[in-house]
C-alpha cells in the first residue's frame, strides 16, 4: 500500500484501513485526474521483471485513487469541461474490472455517488441521474462522471473519474455555470436542520467526509454486482431524470429497436427511462421506440 502527499488536506485513514484502495496521491493542482492517471499508468504495469527474468511486485497496486483540490483542465464526456474550483471533489480511481463490471460501472458510480449526497442531505433519494453521467439535485447538476478504458496494459484498466460539488462557491463561476449548478453546501443551507457534523467542519473535513462515503458506498456497490449483475437497474430507475421527459438526442450508436430503426444523428422525443441493459428508450412521434447505446441528451 502506497501513500502520498495527502496528510495535510484529506485525511485517508479510514480508506486505507477499509482496505480496497491500494494506493492513493493528493494534488495540490493538476490538469486532470483523469488524463494524470491515464499517464502514469501507460508506463506502469502491475508486474515488473528482475535482471533474472523473475517477475516482481509493482511498488504500486491496484485500485489506485488520485484526488485533486483543483484541476486546470477538467474533462467531461466528448469535448465538454468541467469547471474544477476548490471546494469540488474531483477524483480518479484506477481499478482492474470484472468484464460484467465494467458493462455497468457508468451506473454502478452513479448510484454510489448519488447515495453519498443523498447520506449527507438526509432526504431520501433526492439525486436523479441523467444518462449517461450526471447527477442532479433540484434541476440542477452537482456532480458528473467520466469513465474511460486504457488497453495498453495485459489487463484492461478502467479510469473512474467523478467531481462532486461538496462546498463550492458560485460567485465567481461562468454565468451559465451559476445558472445549472448547486452544491451540497448550498443545498444544506436551505433545510432547517443542518447535521451537526457539517455545521461543525471544515471544507477540507467535509471532502474528505464525502471521498470516504463514496469510495465505502462504490465498493459495495461493486460486491452486489458480483452477487446481482442488474440490482443497480431498479434504484437507477427510481432515479432516472429523464424519464417521461421530452428530449433531443443527439445519438452515436443504436441497438435493434423494439419495432422500427431511426437514423443516426438528431432524434426527438419522450424518453421511457432505461431497459435492464442500461440502453436510454425514446418513443418518436411515430409510435416507434429506439434503444440508444451511446450519444448525448437534452431535455426540450
């Protein structure tokens, strides 16, 4: 188990005594969690071999979580950014997936962050989803996911990349940013009965309070994969943003639909949530129910 550099602002020792995180960094800045990691690790194998041919032990192991207090050029699916300021924790985890993990870890992330605000709002399941990758609280988005695949190893590496608004102030956002956006912060200061632990910390606490929430809540929701490859599907459901909205769907791939088959490229209307496959279901004008596999989505 390796630690680094995270002392003085997170405190990891209850990750670390959990056991799943095998080695863990903190940045002050960085460009990205995500891109750090997909660097670090194409000159890293989990292996190396001695001058005798014997194969040692990587000083580092698997999973391997870096977190960041700021990040200068934060990524989101395609070309989008994510604006990266203090107060936001951003994060990325390393990990060696199961195949049948890997096909469900978009939702199995989501769900584990989606329970961590939730814990920490002490409302039910306030967080909805919105496929493929965004959590909102209120219409407005507090945390979004970024999952990407690096092949170059003998085992495929699947990057986890999540930023979370914890306390993050607004003031000096982007306007169309301070229009969208919330944190949990923010969020709290508006109930009546603020939990007394989140009265009391600092921001530095109250990140790392909500790190450790997410990474005991994601490990679990790994372990149900294991035993139920598709538990995630009715929670997911329950939180699905989109469904019974109309939508424009700006659409990449496609499965077989249920009865005839759209075009590629711009779709309109009424999303009906998602099928246990984790596919987002449109109903056209026509009557007709498309399955979209991968593409980008607006509520109109």
């Amino acid at each position: 188990m390796q630690i680094e550099d995270i002392a003085n602002v997170i405190n990891f020792s209850r990750i670390l005594e959990h056991g799943w995180i095998r080695t863990a960094h903190w940045y002050p800045v960085i460009d990205s969690t995500n891109s750090h990691l997909r660097r670090e690790l194409g000159s890293w194998d989990s292996n190396s071999v001695n001058s005798a041919g014997i194969a040692q032990p990587s000083r580092l192991e698997l999973p391997w979580l870096i977190v960041a207090d700021q990040q200068t050029s934060g990524r989101g699916r395609g070309e989008h950014t994510w604006w990266s300021p203090e107060g936001c924790l951003m994060s990325s985890i390393a990990v060696h997936a199961h195949p049948e993990h890997a096909r469900w870890l978009p939702y199995l992330v989501a769900i584990a962050i989606a329970q961590t605000i939730d814990s920490t709002l002490g409302s039910g399941e306030r967080c909805k989803i919105k496929w493929p990758n965004d959590i909102f609280v209120d219409d407005r988005k507090i945390a979004g996911v970024l999952i990407e695949q690096l092949t170059s190893q003998a085992r495929p590496i699947w990057i986890i990349g999540s930023g979370i608004n914890v306390d993050v102030d607004f003031a000096s956002a982007p306007a169309s940013i301070q229009l969208r956006a919330v944190s949990m912060s923010s969020l709290l200061e508006s109930v009546l009965s603020v939990p007394i632990a989140w009265q009391a910390s600092t921001r530095d606490e109250r990140l790392t309070a909500t790190l450790t929430t997410f990474i005991f809540n994601l490990y679990d929701q790994l372990l149900l994969a294991d035993r139920a490859p598709k538990a995630w599907y009715a929670e997911w459901t329950n939180r699905c943003y989109l469904r019974g909205k109309p939508i424009e769907a700006i659409v990449s791939g496609w499965e077989a639909n249920i009865s005839e088959n759209p075009p590629l490229g711009l779709n309109v209307g009424i999303c009906l949530g998602l099928d246990v496959d984790g596919q987002l279901l449109i109903q056209h004008e026509s009557g007709s129910i498309g399955r979209i596999v991968t593409g980008s989505v607006r509520i109109i």
